[in-house]
C-alpha cells in the first residue's frame, strides 16, 4: 500500500459528482475519497475513508487494504495532493461496504469506464474519436475541436521527446510547462488558472483559438530544439 506516484489527473463525471481519475499500469484509478462522495454525500468523505479502512483492516480484508495506491492529483486549490487512488476492481470491494442506492449504479459505471480503457488500449484512436464527441457534446466548434486535437498530439510528441532525454518525475513536467506557458503568455498555468478563475477544469479546454495557435507554436518550437 502507499506507493507514491506522480500522475496526470482527469475528471469523470457520475450523477453531477466529480471523480478524480488517472491513467496508472495501463487502467484507470479513482479518487477513493471522491467515489465515497458520490456514493454517501457524506459532508466528511475523508473521515469517512478513514474509518472504513481501519474497518476493513479489522475485518482481514487485507487485499483490498494493500491494493490502495497514494497517486498525487489535483486538489481544488490546484495543487498537486497525495490521494488514495484504486482500480476498478478494488473499488468493487471497496463500494460494497457502503450502504448506499447509489452502489449498483456505481459498479455498472466503473465497469463502463473500465471496459472503456481496455478498448482504448487495443484500438488507441478509439481515446481520440471519444475526445472529440466529448469536446463536440459541450457544444465547441469543429474548427476549435480541430485545433484542440492537434495540440493534444503535440503534446504527446513533445512529452515523448522529454521521456528519450530522461525526463521522468511529474514534476520535471510541471516545470518545462511552465517554462513554455511562462514564455507564450507571461503566466504559469496555474496562474493563467486563476487569471481565467477556472479550479478544476483544464486550462486549454478554456483557452480560444488565438490562445491555442500561441501554445501550440511554443510547443512545436520548443520540439525542434530540443
């Protein structure tokens, strides 16, 4: 248990509750502490955990006790937080433990999302065409649709390039990124964040085509120097 990893954080929605997911060993992993929102919307979610840990720790459920994971994601102050993280199949162990109406539906949604990253690791532009109906449901234009995507490969390109030269810990790329939105826009982008007033949304779902062609072009410059 307690394995310390720096990951990128995603948002899934279940019913209107935010849940904090990311990408490790190939599957997604959910903020414990935000699936038990969802399920309780209990107002100490936290406290919550704690007592149902040391419950399944009393009871001998030592393998869901040890499959926790400490993943660092993005807490609403925008910085980046330790949070107990599990995978789809722990949480089913976790989750019916809770009593809740809630738990039926959350296990047939953790399967879907689950069922969803499987299909996208076989067929990786399965992850793209859903990008874009996301992007196309919350109502963006194709032409902005267009340009996201393109910088989301640019991206990839550009992080693969710094993974080659040995750049490993999330934190080594927090700091480039913010070198390169330092010098497109005078700004980190947790301070653009604050500058837009946005807490958990992604700062380049936000930003218009004129910002996009900015960091973008800093992307690509910064690609064909290094």
């Amino acid at each position: 248990m307690l394995e310390k990893i720096e990951t990128t954080t995603q948002i899934a929605i279940f019913r209107r509750k935010e849940i904090r997911k990311t990408v490790h060993k190939k599957e997604w992993w959910f903020s414990v502490i935000d699936i038990i929102q969802a399920l309780t919307d209990s107002s100490m979610p936290r406290r919550y955990w704690t007592d149902l840990k040391r419950k399944l720790k009393d009871e001998g459920y030592f393998e869901v006790y040890d499959n926790i994971v400490q993943l660092k994601m993005e807490a609403l102050d925008g910085k980046m937080r330790e949070t107990d993280c599990a995978n789809t199949e722990t949480l089913f162990r976790i989750i019916q433990s809770i009593p809740s109406p809630k738990v039926e539906p959350l296990k047939r949604w953790l399967a879907r999302v689950g069922f969803e990253r499987v299909k996208e690791i076989e067929d990786p532009e399965l992850a793209t065409k859903r990008t874009r109906f996301l992007y196309k449901a919350k109502g963006y234009p194709d032409s902005w649709i267009a340009k996201r995507m393109r910088g989301i490969e640019i991206r990839e390109t550009l992080t693969d390039e710094w993974q080659k030269r040995g750049i490993k810990q999330q934190r080594e790329y927090e700091i480039l990124t913010a070198e390169i939105s330092k010098a497109t826009f005078d700004m980190t982008p947790s301070q653009y964040k604050k500058f837009k007033k946005l807490k958990r949304e992604n700062l380049r779902d936000h930003m218009d085509d004129l910002e996009l062609f900015f960091i973008h072009s800093s992307m690509v410059i910064t690609c064909q120097l290094i």
